[in-house]
C-alpha cells in the first residue's frame, strides 16, 4: 500500500498529555494509533466519524 499510493512510514512514541486536543493533518501519511494508557478518540476531519 505504501509504495502504491507513494506514502512514507514512521512509527513513533507519543506522550499526550490528559486534557489535551490537537488536530493533525499529514499529506503523504497514513497514521495509526494505539492508546496505551487512559482514554482517548480520534476523529476524522473528512468524515466525521470519531473512533
């Protein structure tokens, strides 16, 4: 799928703090996230639809 769609890969650790919102848009990228600790959601800015 990457090299189909000319997207990049990176995996990294990320600390949110609680509370926190923040709103990312990434040209080139797929993301996936995987929330270790707490409670959280994502939301999809072109859909709406909130995991």
């Amino acid at each position: 799928m990457l090299k189909k769609k000319a997207m990049g890969f990176s995996f990294h650790k990320t600390i949110i703090p609680a509370g926190s919102e923040y709103e990312f848009w990434y040209k080139n990228r797929l993301e996936a996230v995987y929330c270790v600790d707490g409670n959280s959601s994502i939301t999809d800015l072109e859909t709406g639809e909130t995991h």
